[in-house]
C-alpha cells in the first residue's frame, strides 16, 4: 500500500527538480538570442524580490509622509481663529447715588424755604442755590423731588420728598 502512494510522489518530486534545474538554466527564447554574459547582468539577484511587471514596489516615503505606516499618529484638530479684539471703552464717569434722606421743610420767610437732609450724624439746613457736603448744590424742586447736582460731574439727581409723615 505504501508504494503505491510512494512512487506517484517520486514521480513528482523528479519533475519538480527536472524544472527547476530546466529553468534555472535560462532554457528560454530570450536566452537563446542574448550572450551568456548579458544573461547574468540582466538576471535579477536572489535576496531582492522580483517584481511583476505591472506591478510597483510601494514607496517608503511620499511628500506629505509616511504612507505605509497605518499606525502613524493622526490629528484633525483645527486652530480655531483668534477672537476679534474688542477695544473695551470704559463707562463714562456717574454720580454716586445720593446719600441723603430727606428730614423736613421748613418756610423762613415768604418765598425761602430751607430744606433739612441727613447723612447719618449729620444734618445740613439747605436753601435753593446753596452749596453743601463739599461736593453737593440744591438746585430746586420739580414734582415734588429736590434737585441736587453733583458738582464733581455737573450730574442732576433727585431726591423724593417724604410729606406723608
């Protein structure tokens, strides 16, 4: 049994090595026309590959970098632009809020009224164009507000009159 299995494969065997020493040895049309010495220049050495001849080997490196490597790190973020630069205007200068309240009216005369206004321990006794705290004036009264300009700034504020008491 096992020389039938035995002599089919010998029978391979020597036709395997009958073409390998067959076309080693340049038996082809191309070899009968080129000189034996140009045979050897133009046969390709064992320890690179043979290219088909359609076929190109793949570049190691191309321009834009490395393309055979899949692993190389890729990024697909994009710098976003710069913010607009906003020239930041400051606001323009106002007046404190006023710090008074209004204590009472009192007629002098005919015609000059004094108004009293308190700023915790202190009170001030003020007449219409007076001058008070420094930095105050009393301009008058509209609907039933005091008038008081802030000098610092030229700056109207009003100060409600509390008559319900």
């Amino acid at each position: 049994m096992r020389i039938r299995f035995l002599i089919p494969m010998l029978a391979i065997a020597a036709g395997l090595i009958w073409l390998n020493v067959h076309a080693g040895s340049g038996a082809d049309v191309a070899s009968a026309v080129v000189p034996p010495v140009q045979r050897q220049a133009q046969a390709t050495p064992r320890h690179q590959p043979r290219a088909e001849p359609g076929l190109q080997m793949p570049q190691e490196r191309v321009a834009g970098g490395d393309i055979g490597n899949p692993f190389v790190a890729k990024s697909w973020y994009v710098q976003p632009p710069a913010p607009p630069v906003v020239a930041v205007t400051p606001p323009p200068p106002s007046a404190p809020p006023l710090p008074f309240g209004f204590a009472g009216a009192l007629e002098a005369e005919p015609g000059h009224t004094v108004y009293y206004l308190v700023v915790g321990d202190q009170s001030y006794g003020v007449s219409k164009g007076e001058t008070f705290a420094g930095q105050y004036r009393l301009d008058g009264v509209e609907n039933g507000q005091l008038v008081i300009v802030y000098l610092p700034l030229a700056t109207k504020q009003f100060l409600p009159m509390n008559t319900d008491s």
